[in-house]
C-alpha cells in the first residue's frame, strides 16, 4: 500500500495550484455575479495540457489517469467550483467515445478534445428522465446514411460553449439496451438551446437546455458503429469520473477550512481571537477529520479507476466516495461559514458562494440518494461484505 504522491503528481497539483492562485482566484466572485464562461480558465488549462488527463496516450491524451485529475481539481476547486468542473467536463463527454467509439470515432474527436480545440458537453439528462435515465426519451430514427434526432436534453454543463454533443438517444425498445450514443456536431441544423438556468451556485458554467428538431447525425456517429451500447458507455463515465465529483468537494472544502481559519485568527471576541475558543478549535478539528477522510475515499475510488476497476462489482467504492466526498463539502461549507458568524452570511466573502456551489455536488452526476441504492445493492448482492 503506497499513500505518497509520485513526483509526476506532485508536477500536476503544482500546476494547477499556480493557475488556481493566479487565473483562477482573482475572478471568481466576478464570474459568481455574471455567470460568463471562463474563457481564460480554459486556455490556462489548455496551455498547462491539463485537458487531457482522462485520455489515454494512443487517443491523443496525456495518460496521467483519474486520480492525477482528482488533484488537479482539487487545486482549482479551492477557489472556484465551477473551474473544477471544467475540468470534469474534459473527461464527462470524451469517455463514452473512449469506452465505446471505433478507433476512427476515437481519432476524429478525442485528440482535439483533448489538446483543448474543441469543448464538449455530455447529454443524458431530460426533462422526464434525470435519475432514472434509462426512461430517457429522445429518439434516433435510422433515415439512410443519416439518424434523425429528436428530443429534449435539460441542465447540460458547457451546452453553450460546446463544439460537440455526446448524445444518448433511443434507438430501440423501452429501458437500458434502446439507447444508443452518438456525437453530434453541435452546429448541427436543428440543435436549439431553449434557455440556460440561472443557477444557485456553480455559475460561471452555464448548463443549457437543447431540444433537437430533426437533427441529421451521420450514422457514422454511431458510437461503436452498433445500436444499443449507449447506455453501459454513460455509465462507465459515470462510474468512473465519481472520484472527481468528489474532488471537486474537497477542494471546495478546503478552501472554505483556509478562508475561515485566516478570519478567525485575526477576528476578536470577548478580548481574545476566535480561534482561541476551543469550541471554533473543536470545529476546525471536526471538519479536518471530514476532509481527510473524504480525500481517502476519493484517492482510493480514483486508484480503482486507474486500475481499470469501475464496473458493478466496484461501483459501491466510488458512490461511497462521491457520497461522503460532496456531503462533507455542504457540512464544512455550512461549518466555515458560521465561525465568520455575519460576516460569513456576505457577499463580501467566499464562503455564501461556496456553500451555494457545494450543494450542486449532492445532485449532479447521480444524487445521494442514488448512491445509496448503489452501495445498497451492492450490499444485497454481497459484493459489499462485513464480517
Ligand atoms: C448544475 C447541474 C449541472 C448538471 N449537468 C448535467 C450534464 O452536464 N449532463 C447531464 O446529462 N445532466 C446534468 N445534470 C443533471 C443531473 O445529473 C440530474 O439533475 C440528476 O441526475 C438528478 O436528476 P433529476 O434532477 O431529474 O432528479 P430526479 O431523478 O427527478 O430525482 C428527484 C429526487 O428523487 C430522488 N431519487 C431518485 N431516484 C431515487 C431512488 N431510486 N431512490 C431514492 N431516491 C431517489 C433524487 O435523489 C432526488 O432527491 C446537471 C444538474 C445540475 C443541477
């Protein structure tokens, strides 16, 4: 069992601590007030080849795995939760053409997307079929050497600044094995965005809502040229990006403990600084304890990644992970900002962000309560053992 970070890891999370402190930073509370999309934090990222991370050498990534992500996220995430989102976002579109595209559909996108020319956005969620997305409802018709698309996609991270569209559709019959996957050229004739939220938290990526009108896809989008595959493909990504989820947590966790800590070192009270009453200690300790043992589980589910390990039978690892990860985040971001008692309520500091981005994290990319059907399951299934 090795707990050290290589030196390669090391080289990744102070390169993404540096653009963290000196892109990241300086323009988050501006971003938090005009939900534009960060486009200088995508160049940086793209400079520092960061984008690349979730893809192999051979699909024109860097190698470097999950787990060097989840520090790399962890870094930006700090300051700003939507910067660690894009940087999820480089592997949440590209891995379903990783797991299920041709060779040619891997050389046709994956290389572009990950040196940073072109942006994606990953399009599983309707208006009637979120959790449960097997339900899903948009249509694929096979017309020629085309497929007509036809359907409605809801809350899409990076929908409106991206170049292409991994989208889920139904090709066939009801449930998992009707749904295809295909990459659509977001400039297609047809593909509409209707809106964009205007969100809680998470601000600076905006999440679009399309409706596709009579799409024409190349049946050479097809993922893996053959029908039916789409849905094992989303839940490959899904499985195996959870321990970024859960990086993105600890990040913003951690920012949230360094902010507050600072304040209450300088902050008196009763004659003495807020940091010298043993009961703002006892919660400084307490959501240490949290952080440390979300990074952990994070760690460890995103070493099972690397090793290849996110089917079923590991699945209760990296809900487990993404649970504990993003539910410590909303406890330490509620914690952090009482010790700054009004203060903390203020714009003028970044813990009312940081709590309204922290509670994204409990719903996106499978609730907590569908984490806890996995791990349930699993548990059932006796895959999940005690005793
Ligand atoms: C900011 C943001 C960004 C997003 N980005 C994307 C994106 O890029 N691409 C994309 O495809 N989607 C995206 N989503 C959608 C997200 O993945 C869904 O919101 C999520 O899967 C939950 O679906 P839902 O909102 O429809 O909730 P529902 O499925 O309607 O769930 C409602 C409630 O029921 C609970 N529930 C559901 N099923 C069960 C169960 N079996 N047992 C117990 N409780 C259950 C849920 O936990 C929740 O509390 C985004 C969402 C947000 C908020």
């Amino acid at each position: 069992m090795e707990f050290e970070l290589s030196e390669e890891h090391r080289l990744i999370k102070d390169t993404a601590r540096r653009i963290a402190k000196d892109v990241v930073a300086p323009r988050a509370k501006e971003l938090d007030e005009t939900c534009e999309y960060p486009h200088d934090y995508f160049e940086a990222f793209k400079q520092a080849g960061l984008l690349g991370m979730a893809l192999p050498e051979e699909m024109g990534g860097t190698g470097n795995g999950i787990l060097p992500l989840c520090l790399a996220i962890e870094e930006v995430a700090k300051y700003e939760c939507g910067a660690g989102l894009m940087l999820v976002l480089s592997g949440l579109p590209t891995r379903p053409i990783m797991f299920g595209g041709t060779p040619e559909q891997q050389q046709q996108w994956l290389p572009a997307a990950a040196n940073g020319d072109l942006k994606g956005a990953f399009c599983l969620t309707e208006p009637d079929a979120g959790s449960d997305a097997a339900s899903l409802k948009t249509r694929a018709v096979r017309d020629g050497d085309d497929y007509v698309l036809n359907g409605n996609k809801v809350y899409i991270s990076g929908g409106t600044v991206a170049d292409f569209l991994t989208v889920f559709a139904r090709t066939g019959g009801e449930g998992a094995k009707g749904i295809s996957a295909f990459v659509v050229d977001a400039k297609s004739p047809g593909v509409v965005i209707d809106r964009t939220d205007d969100k809680m938290g998470v601000r600076s990526v905006p999440t679009a809502h399309f409706s596709f009108q009579d799409v024409r896809v190349p049946a050479s989008n097809l993922l893996g040229g053959e029908e039916g595959k789409g849905f094992n493909h989303a839940m490959l990504t899904l499985n195996s990006l959870r321990p970024t989820v859960g990086a993105r947590g600890i990040g913003l966790a951690e920012g949230c403990i360094s902010y507050a800590l600072d304040w209450a070192r300088e902050r008196k009270v009763f004659g003495d600084a807020v940091i010298d009453l043993q009961a703002i200690q006892f919660m400084f300790a307490e959501m240490a304890i949290q952080v440390e043992a979300a990074r952990n589980l994070v760690y460890k589910a995103a070493w099972l990644v690397d090793q290849g390990k996110f089917g079923r039978e590991n699945a209760h690892h990296l809900s487990i992970a993404k649970a504990y990860a993003t539910e410590m985040a909303n406890k330490v971001a509620f914690d952090s900002l009482q010790v700054l008692g009004a203060q903390g309520y203020m714009k003028d500091h970044p813990l009312e962000r940081h709590y309204r981005d922290a509670r994204q994290l409990m719903i996106v990319e499978g609730t907590s309560q569908v984490q806890r059907v996995v791990i349930s399951r699993a548990m059932q299934d006796r895959a999940l053992v005690y005793g």
